[in-house]
C-alpha cells in the first residue's frame, strides 16, 4: 500500500461519524462507486468535453529544466477497471506506476502527504497551463470542456469531489446520512468556509445552487443532474436535507459535484454576468479574464483547506498543439491540459524529460450529427457512415495503437458496465454503399447520393487549430465522399454551442455518454430533453431505460440496464463512435508536489492548490 493511497483513506475518514466501510456501502446506494477505476474527462473536467469532455478526459499533457533530475510516471491503461463495489483493499490500490528518468538520478517522489502541508523549502510560483480553445465562461454550469473546467474548478467547490483516483473526497461536506430509502440526503457542511469576499459558506448558498441550477425556466446545461429532486432544505446553518422522488443511484456523483455558487453574488448580477465574474470557496480568486487569451487566478490565503502553495494559476490559450509542444520543451509553459499530437506525445513520454501521466479515457471520440437533419434522421444513414469508416486505421496509424475502438457509448475501461455483444460495424464501404441504395439513396450526375430532393451533403465542424483531430475529420471526410456524400470541414470557435443550438451539421470531439466519475448514466448526453443532447437524439427506449438506471440501485441490475442502453446505441447510431484514447498530461518537472500515480490525469488539475513550484 503507498503512502499516496494511505493519505486518500484519511480523507475518507473526514466524514465525521462515517466509517470507511459505511461510507462504501452508502456510496453503492447513491451510486458513487468509490473508486472507480476509469479516466473522467471531464472530469474530467468534468463529464465532460465540449469538444472535449474527456477532456477528463478533463479530460481530456511540461518542460526543459535539468533533463538528469526528471521522473517519468506512467499509469498503466490496464490498470483500468469498473468495480461495482470495491473492498477495501481495493480502495487504497492506485494503480502501479513505474518510473523511468531521463538518464540520470531519479526525483525524490512526491506523496499527497508531501502535497498538502506548508514544509519548509515548498515556494510559491505561478504555474503556468495551456488550453486549445478560449475559456469562454467561468460558471460551473459551462465546466463541460476541459479547458473552462481546470479554472472553475480552481474557483469553487462542491459538497464532495472526485480526486485523480477516483475517490470522492469530502469538500463542502463535512459528512452525510442516507435515509433507509435512499430517498433523503443530509449533508453536514464545514463551517466557517468563506467566499473570496470573505462572506462566510452556509446552507442558504447549497440550498440556492441547487434551486437555481434545477429550476427549468433557468435552462441550465446541468440542470439534469439534479433530477428527481423535489425538496432542498437548509435546515440551519450547517445543514442540508435533499428530498428526492426516488432513489437515484447518480446522485452523489452528479448533484453531489455541483460547484456551490454564493447566494448573495449569483443573485445579484445573475448567470450571465458571472460567467465573467465569478466566485466561490476554493483556493484561488480570479486575478483576470480574457476569454480568447488567458485566465489567471491568485491565491486565496483564508481557503477552508489551508493556503494553496502556489502563488497562481494561469491558463493561456494556444490552439496550435504544435507550439504548445514548443512551450512545453523551451519551458515556457508548466503543462497543457488539453491534447497534444500523437507524435509529439510519445516523443515527450519516451524523453523521460517530464513527468507523464499516461491514462485511459471514458470520454468517447466521436462525430455528434444532428439527427433532426433530413438526412441525419435516416438510421440506415448514419449506419452506412460507420461501415464506410475505418476505425481500426484511424486507432493503428492516426493514434498509433494509442486508443481502442469504440463499440459504443461506455469505454471498455469501465469494465464491470461495459457490454461487448452489441451490433458491430466492420469497415466495409461496398456494404456501406449497399446500405444507401437499399434505403434509397441514389446517386445523382455529380456523385452525390439524394432522396426525395435531399442531398447527402453537410458541412463537418472542427475546432479551429484542432490538429489532434482535424487528421481524423479529413479521414472521415474523404471516406464518406467516397461512397456518394459531399462532406465540406469548417473550422469554428463554437462546435459544441452549434451542435446545441442546431446550427451545425456534424462535429468531432470527445464526450461523455456514460462513464464520468465511474458512473454509467449518460442521461445529460443521451436522453431527449437533454441540453446536451447535441445529436438531438430522441427515443422513449432511450429515455425509459435511462430513468431506469438512476432509480436501480443494485449494482448487477444496472449492469443488465446499461447493457441494454449501449446495444440501443450501437442499433441506433445516434453519433459516429470512433475510439477512447489514451490520454496524456505532462508537467515540467520543476512542478513538485504530484504524486507518483493516478487513474485520472485530467482531474489532477483539481489539486493544483497542493501543488508548488520550485525556483529556477
């Protein structure tokens, strides 16, 4: 057992009054399957990517300094799993990380312990991160991509949170209890948390967070990971009672990570507004925004944990992965929090110039494709796009072995939910072509197939600067034109809002569909009325099996339903699913403080407050 992991088991038993083994048996009901041996994006940032959730991928990546006092720390992808409901020994099992330096003497390691404390020798510095697309909001309700969620994750804080081994670790909550039912949730909040204004974190503030964000009229993006709530009382001070209509087995892992936002600011200047002007509980205040440049944030020296190390935290936007390889090596830049090129992955790993975190991902490579589009909308379609693809090729030369092909919408890495025996669809462009015809889509004069007066013709949308994906799209594109469609690339600062609002056609990122935290519902991603439902894929099925899942509580009777959710999936094709690759992040190894192993890359930007820089 590390000394990482023992210090993860003390933070479990900050829950006053709740022991380990308690706490898992709880955490089973609510459906927070502690750990969960899968890779967030999203977290990842969260659940998350707007063109990349994985982003846990958030997520889903550090520089020159003294090549002979560097650590390489690489998580084996088969390290991966998804554990229904773990023992405790397999809770404090991270998974094993080997260490390869650059050639000379080995970095003494960092353990959390090390992390968390003020010893003497730890300084302060600015760590300095790169994003591939601006952080066009600072709320928590637009935490999705990665590159907006590494900030607002440094601003606020929720009742409990994910930590990079996919524990759920006790932050605004001090402890809870379920009631016999599932039905009622009393979280015990710390006290005497203040807001950066220095007003002090009460009841009234989770009670406000949870109204706002679930009120329909306020049509927030998050809004379905509060349903089936009926009651938020603020009991006194300190005191949250959560009443729902039903168990709902993502409870804890959805509603229970909303970042709280202060009553007494949010109502004041309202959604809008404090997308540029936020604040919270977490160890770091907003310095300054620029959107489309950079975001910095300072530290906040009366946060409830303690001081953070740093001194800042500053996220730059650089779209170009080429020239965030270049920060990287010239020591410009701490760590990229989104992907780098494939190339310029493996050549970083293999320098044993930075510390690497290799790591599996759950957030699903894909094409979202409006299927209210006349020709979208045709099964036989979008299932003749995914013969004419080869996905195998795309995974062996564009990724380099470094990803599996996708089934469906849940990752192999989540292994307990995951379901092999779905409809398959092998590179075949004959039976593609096939495929059309048989549902009547007829070539015309200039190649393009059409029916009843509509073309196969769309326009695919990639983030500008994309160069990890845009290889993938012109595949994709040169593989569909083939067998009859007229696919043109455009490239766009705002692929996830246009698959939102219905301006775009198609687009490629990664996201989540099931598989965030360890939780297998994708009812924000796949349900009807999903706001970020951005392929407008409507099926009662769907709908019903989902609803299904969240009030199951059982873990081998949510298996059979999530089963049945992906054999949906891959029947319907409501998106072109592509692979789950492995995910990268780098640091510079003047960057101390980071453990020697994680399950999750991305969300170990979460802990940055534990993190501190050494002076060069």
């Amino acid at each position: 057992m590390s000394e990482d992991t023992t210090a993860i088991g003390r933070i479990l038993n900050r829950f006053e009054g709740t022991n380990r083994r308690d706490f898992l048996k709880r955490s089973v009901i609510m459906g927070a399957t502690v750990p969960t041996f899968a890779t967030l994006l999203a977290a990842c940032g969260g659940d998350d990517d707007d063109d990349d959730d994985d982003d846990d991928d958030g997520g889903d990546e550090s520089d020159s300094g003294d090549p002979t006092a560097t650590t390489q720390r690489s998580v084996p992808t088969s390290a991966v799993g998804g554990q229904p409901t773990p023992t405790e020994e397999e809770m404090t099992d991270d998974a094993t990380a080997t260490e390869d330096g650059g050639g000379g003497e080995e970095e003494p390691t960092a353990t959390e312990e090390d992390s968390g404390g003020g010893d003497e020798g730890q300084q302060g510095g600015t760590l300095i991160l790169m994003g591939h697309h601006e952080i066009a909001s600072l709320s928590p309700d637009d935490a999705g991509p990665t590159v907006h969620w590494v900030m607002v994750t440094q601003i606020h804080n929720a009742l409990v949170e994910l930590d990079p081994w996919y524990v759920l670790q006790p932050t605004l909550a001090e402890s809870f209890e379920v009631s016999e039912d599932g039905m009622t949730y009393t979280f015990n909040l710390v006290q005497g948390a203040p807001f950066h204004d220095g007003e002090e974190f009460t009841s009234a503030d989770v009670k406000y967070t949870f109204d706002f964000y679930r009120d329909p009229e306020n049509a927030m993006l998050t809004a379905s990971n509060f349903n089936g709530i009926t009651d938020v009382e603020a009991s006194d001070d300190y005191t949250v009672v959560i009443s729902l209509e039903g168990p709902n087995a993502a409870f804890l892992s959805r509603a229970g990570q909303a970042f709280i936002v202060p009553e007494h600011h949010h109502s004041a200047i309202g959604e809008d507004a404090y997308k540029s002007d936020p604040m919270g509980t977490g160890p770091f205040s907003v310095r300054e925004y620029r959107a489309a440049e950079f975001t910095e944030v300072e530290a906040f020296p009366d946060h409830f944990r303690g001081a953070p190390l740093l001194d800042a935290v500053r996220e730059r936007i650089v779209p170009e992965p080429s020239v965030r390889t270049i920060e990287l090596e010239t020591g410009e830049a701490d760590s990229s929090v989104w992907a780098l090129v494939t190339e310029d992955n493996l050549r970083l790993r293999d320098s044993g110039d930075f510390v690497t975190y290799q790591t599996s991902s759950v957030a699903c490579n894909h094409f979202p494709m409006n299927n209210e589009r006349p020709y979208f909308a045709d099964r036989e379609v979008r299932r003749a796009l995914m013969y004419a693809l080869d996905r195998d090729l795309i995974v062996d030369e564009l990724w380099e072995g470094l990803a599996v092909k996708a089934t469906g919408n849940i990752s192999p890495a989540l292994d307990f939910y995951y379901e092999p025996d779905v409809t398959e669809y092998p590179y075949d462009p004959d039976l593609a072509i096939e495929t059309l015809e048989n549902a009547g889509w007829v070539a015309g004069s200039d190649g393009v197939r059409e029916k009843d007066g509509v073309r196969l013709e769309w326009t695919l949308a990639v983030i500008a600067g994309d160069q990890a994906r845009r290889p993938e799209a012109e595949f994709a594109q040169e593989s569909w034109n083939a067998i009859g469609c007229n696919v043109s690339i455009e490239d766009t600062t705002a692929a996830s809002s246009g698959m939102r609002d219905g301006t775009h056609d198609m687009a490629i990122y990664n996201w989540t569909y099931g598989g965030g935290s360890g939780e297998p519902d994708g009812s924000n991603t796949l349900r009807s009325d999903a706001l970020n439902n951005f392929s407008k894929y409507k099926s009662e099925q769907m709908d019903e099996l989902l609803d299904a899942g969240l009030r199951e509580t059982d873990p081998d009777a949510r298996k059979e339903i999530y089963s049945e959710v992906q054999k949906l999936v891959a029947e319907d094709v409501p998106f072109i699913y592509v692979k789950y690759w492995d995910w990268f992040n780098f640091y510079n190894p003047r960057v101390k403080g980071l453990p020697d192993s994680v399950l999750s890359g991305g969300t170990l930007y979460s802990m940055a407050y534990t993190m501190w820089k050494e002076e060069e």
